[in-house]
C-alpha cells in the first residue's frame, strides 16, 4: 500500500491546501501529523515563546482539522519533538513512500525543508513541499523572485496588470486511515484557556468554522462591512473596523485565495468600490512580505535587516522593555494597545504601527526584542508580516524612508478623539 505522511504546519485546513489535496490524490494511505508547538522555552529576550492566546488559538486550530477528519474515518496525530528528526522516524515506522507538506518561505522553516529534502533523497523517499499560503506562484511573476522589486508600490502595480490571483481548489475527498496502532505517539498537548475578554476586538477562536463564520460576518452579515473598509480600517475598536482574517490566515485556517474568492463573489453580487479594492491591496501587502521573506533570508532577523549597510547601535534596557510590555510607559496610546494585547492576543494595525514606533524611536530599545514579544503574543503571528513591518518601521526593511516615527499625542487625538478607545482598555 502506497504511504504518504501529510505534515501539517501554517496550513490548518482541507480546503485550498496543495500538499492535502496532492496527498489524497495520489497515495491510497494518507498519515496526517501535526507536531504541537514548544511553549515551554524562553526567547533570548526572556519571553515565553509561544504566549497563552496564541497557543490557544493554534490548539483550537489543529483540533478543528482533527475532527473534521476524524468524521471522514482518518485522524490527526499530535506529535511532540523535533519535526525533522521524529518525521525521519515517523517513515520508517510507517513503510512511508513519501512526505508531503506546505512550502514555508521564512528562513527557519526553509533550513527545515532542505534538510528533509536531503534525507529524503539519501533514503529513496519523495519529499515535497507544495505552496499553498500564497495568492500567487512564483511563475505567476511578470519578474524573477532575483528580480522582484523592493518596494510595495512597484510590486503592486505590476502584478495588477501582468497577473491574476489563483483560484482555490476544492476540499479533496479524505481517504479513511485506520491509525489506532499509533495512538501511542500521541503528544500530550493540554492548554488553559485564558478567559475571554469582552472587549476584545477577536471575538472568534481558532479553526476553519470559525475562520467562515468571520468571512460570513465581514462579507454578507449585517451592513456588510467590506464596503466601508477604507473608511473604517484604521479603528482600534469593535469587530467591523478591518476584516480580521489575519490570525486565521497565519495558522491557515483559511488560504488568501479562498478570502479573494469572497470577495470576488461579494464584488459581483453588490459592489465593487475603492473599500473592496483596498482588501485586496491589504492582501498584496501580505504577498509583499511574504516573498520578500523568501529572498531576504536571514536577513529579515538580523540587526540591520535589509540595510546591513546603516550603522547599527544596539540598545536594550530590560526595564523600560517591561514597562512597554506591560502598557506602563505613561503614554495612553501605547498603553491600551499594549494592555489589549495582553488581555486577547490581538491589535489593530493602527495600534501595532504606534507601539513598534513608540518601543524603537521614542524609548530607543533594539527593535528586535519589540518583534520578539509580538511572536509570543500575537495569534496572527507570521514571520514575513511581523518582521517586515517591524524593519518597516525601524527604517531597515525594503522602504527608501530612513525610519517611520509616528507622533502617539497627534495618533490618539486624530484616530481616537474621543478616547473612547483608550478609555476602554485603561479604565
């Protein structure tokens, strides 16, 4: 019987998902693993590395897969361990003819994906990596990745008159897998949900039905938000003000391909207006940083980032850096948004692109530790969005800008004026 292990990372789903639908296409034994994050280490800056919501929302991500294949007769195993070294394991254990996966573009998971492609190869094993987080392959390009322009503006207007976004595939049919032999491998993946805040802007947990339900709120329900989106996106509070899809876009609950279809879909049954056409810049922007995530390497971690050339002097004062953490800076912008992220996970763009700014020009800590405690907290955390928009703002990502300081007095009074926002998280 031909074997493929199915091996789920960023890519939550059934649907739209190239390494699922290949995987049940053409092997008669499908493997699905996923492998349960570390939550128990530290970063270098003494942060949790995976915090309480995000962990959530990723255990509620994986269960969700879990189940809806657990109804098709197969299962999700939940590993613990080195991915790379118990898949190794996993194949010889298995009989396995092959390993399947999604394509990840950060440095990390790119080291991870040679090093099984080089084993796979020395043992006579198929491993491939297939792209499914992106709304375009690199073939798509009207330019080489070598090539790709440096700056948004250039990269966006070619691919709108050169290219055209993907189409999502349908859910493939799930091969049941009889895998009560292996239950033994179980991980032991137990999480304490924090309790919900009513105030939270995220009032969804993490899975596929809940990803939908946010696309059936922000597209058909209601006022049907999308079309004030450019109106509406730079609010700090309530559910409507931007379409939230970011956290279950990183975990892959939905693929950027299925949200296009919706709105495509929303386009043609209502309007199509400047609110619609700037979602879909927003999701350029993520395939901005994802590709150029791809071509920086490690460079989108390194101190200087995309500017080796600048000077760099390293900064970091661990007080200042818990006060900013724990929204006790004085300053009430910086504060609510920090308390808010503490208290459900999430923040608005408005109020990330004013924190990173008030951490790296107005306290002069080393931008990096601000990237770090977002990777612990946020539950949309994707490498190239978060590092992008971090060297973004510290004026070493791909901008021409030497930083970008934002003014957090002028912030608050222009897009909170009366601090209605800031009131609900510091009182």
């Amino acid at each position: 019987m031909s074997t493929c292990i199915l091996w789920f990372r960023n890519n939550l789903r059934l649907g739209d998902n190239a390494p699922v639908h290949q995987a049940y296409t053409r092997f008669e034994r499908v493997i699905p693993v996923y492998f349960i994050p570390s939550a128990d280490q530290t970063d270098s800056w003494g942060n949790p590395t995976i915090g309480m919501w995000r962990e959530q929302f990723l255990h509620d991500a994986a269960m969700d897969v879990r189940e809806k294949l657990r109804q098709q007769g197969s299962d999700l195993l939940v590993l613990e361990g080195d991915p790379v070294s118990t898949l190794k394991e996993l194949a010889a254990t298995f009989e396995t003819n092959a390993i399947y996966a999604p394509k990840e573009l950060a440095a990390y998971e790119v080291h991870e994906q040679l090093q099984l492609s080089l084993w796979g190869k020395s043992e006579g094993i198929e491993v491939q990596f297939f792209l499914e987080r992106t709304l375009y392959e690199p073939d798509d390009f009207p330019f080489s990745l070598e090539n790709m322009p440096q700056v948004f503006s250039p990269f966006r207007r070619k691919l709108e008159k050169y290219s055209a976004p993907r189409k999502a595939w349908e859910e493939p049919v799930i091969s049941p897998a009889d895998l009560s032999n292996f239950t033994q491998l179980q991980g032991h993946w137990e999480v304490t949900a924090p309790a919900p805040d009513e105030r939270t802007s995220f009032p969804y947990r993490g899975g596929v039905r809940e990803a939908w339900r946010a696309l059936e709120d922000y597209f058909w329900e209601g006022e049907q938000a999308v079309q004030v989106y450019k109106e509406t996106r730079n609010g700090m509070l309530g559910r409507s003000f931007s379409s939230k899809f970011s956290p279950f876009l990183a975990v892959g609950c939905i693929s950027a391909a299925q949200v296009m279809d919706e709105l495509d879909q929303f386009e043609e049954r209502h309007t199509s207006n400047d609110s619609t056409y700037w979602l879909f810049i927003e999701l350029l922007w993520r395939e901005f940083f994802q590709w150029t995530a791809y071509n920086a390497g490690k460079q989108l971690f390194i101190p200087t980032g995309l500017q080796p050339e600048k000077p760099w002097k390293p900064h970091f004062n661990a007080r200042k850096y818990e006060q900013w953490k724990n929204g006790e800076t004085g300053d009430p912008l910086v504060d609510a948004n920090m308390k808010e992220l503490q208290a459900t996970g999430f923040i608005s763009n408005r109020g990330r692109q004013n924190v990173a700014s008030y951490l790296i020009h107005d306290m002069g800590l080393d931008w990096r530790s601000g990237a770090a405690w977002f990777e612990s907290q946020l539950i949309d955390f994707d490498p190239a969005s978060n590092y992008g928009n971090w060297l973004y703002i510290a004026g070493r990502g791909n901008d021409p800008r030497p930083f970008r300081k934002f003014n957090t007095k002028m912030q608050l009074e222009r897009y909170d004026p009366d601090h209605s926002y800031v009131n609900t998280w510091l009182n």
